[in-house]
C-alpha cells in the first residue's frame, strides 16, 4: 500500500530531488492505508492522495483471514496403552524411591506383564485363530452347493476367516476368487454378508 502512494521526483527541483516535506508524504500516506483517520479530522490539511484508499471492508485477503479455522488445542493429556507405553509407566516417577530394591520390583512387574500379554497371544493364535482355517476350508470345498457361480462362501460358524481365505484361494488353486462371505450372527440371530476385499489372487482384478 506505501508504494501506491508515492510519487515520482519533481522535475522542477534541481537534481530530481523533492523537498523534505514531499520526502515525509509516503510516510504519512502509508499511515492513512494503515489506519485512516476518523471523521473528526476532514477539515485537516493532512488528506489521502485518491490513489490510497483504505482497506474495504470485504477484502477477500482479509476474509480469507477470518475464514481459517483456529489453531489446534495444546494436547495435554495423551491416553497411551501400548505395550511399551505400560512398561514404560512401571518406571519410578522423579519424586519416588530410586533405590535398587524398588528397581528390581518394578522390573518384575514388567516381566510379569509382558509374558502375560505373550501368552495371551500365543494362546490366541493356537486356540482361536488357527483352528478358524480348517472351517474356511470347508466353507470353501462346499460353494458349488451354495451358489453355482462358485464365489460365494458360507460358513457354518462364526470364526476369523480373512486372512484363511486369501491364504486358502492361492494353495486350492481356485478359477474364480471368492466375493461374499455369509455366516450367521448366533446372538442376533440373523445372516450377515461380507464383501471380500481384493486381495491375495485378486489383487490384478
């Protein structure tokens, strides 16, 4: 805005150059731009040149500005339960005992937490996971009696059966990959269908 309201140097002063009172003219025009004065002042001698003008109202830049969303709260609090964020936490605090006894409790707390969460899982895995491949199978052996487009599966149970099935189409050799899996919700009491998900042999379709 202070570059609009300058002017070239006056021809008639020697050397092109302006008096000091012109030299004081931007500074004083780059004051209206800013902040032009109030309605109490228009019989002053300090005037806008009509190539400033004020900001207008809905300036899009300055609309623009008001329209951006605030900024993001400061996090204070962060809810980590991660394995190690729990190992973590079994750590003496600054203001706590530091002494090799209180050491070595606590790092059995962490060996007993640890070994807790690897059994769960092992169990898992063994118990329900793996046991779930054998009726995916089956489920798969069975789908020219469910449909004869032979692209849809129906289990007997409800089981993990996604990662089975993408396994299950490469090792079978299937012509056609699997694309509805149905199964009954026991709770409920209804059939449910489930899209299979491009994957495994599907993944070029």
């Amino acid at each position: 805005m202070a570059a609009s309201c300058t002017h070239p140097p006056d021809s008639t002063h020697q050397g092109g150059k302006r008096p000091a009172s012109a030299l004081q003219l931007p500074l004083i025009n780059a004051a209206w731009c800013a902040s032009p004065p109030s309605s109490t002042h228009q019989g002053s001698a300090q005037q806008a040149p009509s190539s400033c003008h004020p900001p207008r109202p809905h300036d899009p830049l300055r609309l623009s500005a008001k329209l951006l969303p605030p900024p993001p709260p400061v996090c204070r609090y962060v809810n980590n339960t991660g394995l190690s964020a729990r190992v973590g936490a079994l750590n003496p605090a600054w203001n706590e005992e530091q002494s090799s006894a209180t050491l070595d409790a606590r790092f059995l707390k962490a060996v007993e937490l640890t070994g807790g969460e690897f059994r769960d899982a092992v169990q898992w895995v063994g118990n329900v996971w793996l046991p779930a491949r054998a009726h995916v199978k089956a489920a798969l052996q069975a789908m020219p009696s469910v449909d004869p487009s032979c692209q849809i599966m129906r289990l007997d149970t409800v089981c993990p059966w996604k990662e089975h099935l993408y396994d299950l189409e490469n090792e079978m050799g299937l012509a056609k990959p699997v694309l509805f899996c149905l199964f009954e919700d026991t709770r409920e009491k209804k059939w449910r269908i489930q899209v299979c998900r491009a994957c495994g042999m599907r993944a070029g379709l």
